[in-house]
C-alpha cells in the first residue's frame, strides 16, 4: 500500500486525475444529501404549520 502511495506521489500526472475524481464524487454525494434535507426541511415545516392551523385531533 505504501508503494502505491509513494508512486502516486512522485507521478502527480496520475494523482491530479484521481483526486479530480475523488472530489466529483464527493461532491455528487454531498449534492444528493442536501437535496434530502432540503425537502425534509420543507415536509417538516409544512407538518408544523399543518398541526398548528387544523389542530392535533386528527
């Protein structure tokens, strides 16, 4: 494992692809994850506003 790291270090012709790579990955995942919260925010504010308005004895 350390050969293969040293040898990306010292080719940074192949290490500037790799973490181009693994920075569009992360960032792809981090973009799917704020679109989740964004909408459990807004499903959450909406049951807040739901309950308060029409009351709890549903």
């Amino acid at each position: 494992m350390n050969g293969i790291l040293e040898y990306l270090l010292h080719t940074p012709i192949l290490l500037v692809p790799l973490l181009l790579l693994v920075a569009v990955l992360i960032f792809a995942i981090l973009k799917k994850l704020l679109k989740v919260a964004i909408v459990l925010l807004i499903a959450g504010v909406l049951y807040v506003l739901l309950v308060r308005y029409l009351g709890g004895g549903l």
